[in-house]
C-alpha cells in the first residue's frame, strides 16, 4: 500500500483552531476544570468534535463495539496499522491538556505529514478510547481494557455510577447499543503499533530541560475501596466512650497510607469518600474510602498496600469498627516494548530522555495485546488532574512535530 497524504483533503483546523474549539465542551465556569464524564452530553459533543475533525480530514470514520473512535488514513482491514490517539474524557475537574493533547496533537501531525507530502506504506489511524479516566463508573480505561479482554461484558454491565446508573444504562442513553460490547481481538491483530502522545504528569522533563520525553514503563498500580462500618448516633448526646465511630478510623488510615508510602518510596492516595447518612450532628454508620495506591515495583506496591490494610484493621478493632477491603482495579508494570521504544528513540536523534511514570494510560492497557509506546510532553509545574495543568506552546508544537517523525518513521518507511 502507497497513499499520499494530501489526497483530496480541504484545509485542515489547525493545532490552534483545535484547540480552541474543544477547549469550551465540559469546562465549569466556577472551578474552570472539566467534567467530561463518560456517556454524558459533554461526552457526546466531545465525540462529535473528534468525528468533525476526522471528517474534515477526509479519514474514514468508524465506532467500534466498545465505544471508542477511529479514523482512519488507508485501509483499516489491511493490517500491520500505526495508530496514534489517546483520550478526551476527565477526571473531576481535570485539566485541559490530560488526553486531549495527545488526540488534538494527533490530528496535527497527521496534518504535517501531509504537508511534508509523506507517503504511507501503512494504514494510520487516530483513536479515541472511552472511558479512561473511569471518574464515573469507577474503572479507569474501560473502552481500552473491553477491546482487549481485559474487562468481560458481563462485569461492564455491573458498573454503576454515583445516581445507580448502570453503565449499560448510560450507553444506550447516549445512542451506543452496550449489548455488542466485550473483546475486539481482530481489531487489535491489524494494529502494528499504537503510539500515545501525552502532557507529563510529574515534572522529569521539566528538571532535565528536555521538551519530549520518551515512556520506558507504567508502574503498577490499584484501587482499593475500604468500608468502615461503625454506628450512627447522635453527635451531641453520645458520650466519646461510646462511639463506634468509622470517621476517626477512617482518619487514621488516611494517615498511616502516607505514612507507608514515604517509607517505602511509593505513592498512596486516599482521594475519593462517601459518608451515611452524611449528617452534621450524626455519627456516621459507614465511611467509604477509595485508595489510589502505586510504586515502581510489583513487590513494593504489595508491601505498601497490605502494611495500609493491617494499621486499618487495628485501628478498627480498637473503635469497635468493622472494615472489608475489595480491590476494585489493578495493572501490573508495563514495561513498553523495547524494540518500538527503541526505535522512536533512533528517529527522534536518540538524545531523547526515556523515563517511567507513575500514572495509567490505554498504551499500558493495550500493551499486552500490541505493541505499544508512548511519549511525553514537558508539563512545568507537574500540576495534573487539575485546572491548573499546563503545558507551553513551543512544547506542545514540539510534541506535534515529534509525533510526526514517529509516524513518518513507522508508517512511511
């Protein structure tokens, strides 16, 4: 297969106009961050940006069982594809550069490609996945881990989101038919390489002076929901001898996660809660605790994570308070392929800083299915999942530019 990429294209939006179009679609103008939450309507207009962008490209347009977009340059049943993408959902009140930047970017370079008047030798698509950040069903990088088997439909279905909505539910709300759901292997077997471009969430390339970096490896990394079940009463007549009260378990859990973190040399979050009732004046019966746990290594994690779990049931036991414990996600280390690593690294000059990271992305869920890897965007600050993530302008341009080397390199060859 030979194409041109200039074919009976129009003029492109460009990075800018992109950008600026989508900057708007789930932003609250109080916090200023973004609620692109999956299925929801700024969901639905932030795919039907994505499908005007593919349109206006003259890429063939598709949705895949799961919910995830593609478009594709050239014929997507030939096999041995370069796909490029990530995603443009968020987390509560995220920030607007975290997966958006690689999707916007990913049309940009496919736009310098065809200004460069590249020819493919290999089909090339922009994708994106649904569902990554998991901020509303509680499960990060569902449209990822469906296409690759690694969440079967049967347990999509029992997801649910805070109002009891199931995910099935939001689907078909939204226009999607949740029943095709589940493993997309034939899809995967014509991708020859999936490369996700991305803002840095810490601030390596920032202390290097590097504006580009390349991924090496995802730590592992877990949810784990802890319930505390006390006794609800009264908060002015209970004497404090008396409370079977799961807040101040709660507490002390929160603290000895740090505490564990710091001295192994981990990360452990304690970011989400719900309370009942969620009273002023009322002990609470239940306080449920989401922890966010990662580390560099498989063996580290597993320390921190069960050092947390036995300073929660001690403190437990000593407040009359019962817990249970479900890990409701995990991903092992992902370490990205070497060869494709490799071989980014040789197009970009091979003075390019390979570093690993502590966040998740669809790249580490789909690397056990296909090849995949990753690059970075200098973020100065390190600030991510917040309204005040940011990455400067010449950098994302050299990101662009960086993107379309690779895909030069892998898909023009």
């Amino acid at each position: 297969m030979s194409q041109s990429g200039r074919g009976g294209v129009g003029e492109a939006p460009s990075f800018h106009q992109m950008w600026r179009e989508l900057a708007p679609i789930g932003r609250d103008a109080t916090t200023r961050g973004y609620r692109r939450y999956a299925w929801t309507a700024a969901d639905t207009d932030c795919r039907a940006w994505f499908r005007a962008q593919a349109e206006s490209r003259g890429l063939a347009y598709e949705v895949d069982r799961n919910g995830n977009q593609w478009a594709w340059l050239g014929d997507p049943t030939a096999g041995d594809a370069v796909v490029t993408g990530s995603h443009l959902d968020s987390v509560p009140d995220g920030g607007a550069f975290d997966g958006p930047l690689g999707v916007v970017s990913s049309f940009a370079a496919l736009d310098e490609l065809r200004g460069r008047g590249a020819e493919f030798t290999r089909p090339l698509a922009v994708t994106n996945f649904g569902d990554e950040e998991g901020a509303r069903f509680g499960l990060a990088c569902v449209g990822s881990r469906l296409a690759s088997g690694q969440l079967a439909p049967e347990a999509a279905h029992q997801l649910r989101d805070g109002d009891g909505i199931t995910l099935p539910q939001a689907m078909e709300a939204a226009g999607y038919d949740p029943s095709v759901i589940g493993p997309d292997p034939e899809r995967l077997a014509r991708i020859g390489a999936f490369v996700e471009l991305h803002v840095e969430q810490g601030r390596a390339l920032d202390l290097s002076g590097d504006r580009v970096g390349i991924a090496s490896a995802i730590w592992p990394h877990g949810r784990w929901r802890f319930d505390f079940h006390g006794e609800a009463n009264h908060a002015g007549t209970t004497r404090l001898v008396d409370r079977r009260d799961p807040m101040l378990t709660y507490a002390e859990t929160v603290l000895a996660a740090r505490r564990e973190a710091e001295l192994a040399g981990a990360v452990a979050t304690f970011g989400k809660i719900s309370v009942e009732p969620n009273g002023v004046n009322a002990i609470p019966s239940l306080v449920r605790g989401w922890l966010d746990s990662r580390a560099a290594d498989q063996s580290t994690l597993d320390t921190v994570v069960a050092a947390i779990q036995q300073a929660a049931r001690e403190y437990a036991d000593r407040h009359g308070v019962d817990l249970t414990v479900v890990r409701e996600s995990f991903t092992s280390v992902v370490e990205f392929e070497h060869a494709l690593r490799d071989e980014m690294n040789k197009i970009l000059g091979g003075a390019v800083p390979v570093l690993g990271t502590g966040a998740g992305h669809d790249a580490g869920i789909l690397s056990g299915s296909i090849p995949t890897a990753m690059l970075f965007v200098r973020n100065p600050t390190g600030v991510s999942h917040s309204p005040a993530e940011f990455a400067a302008e010449d950098d994302c341009v050299a990101g662009v530019l960086a993107l379309a080397d690779v895909l030069e390199g892998l898909a023009c060859r």
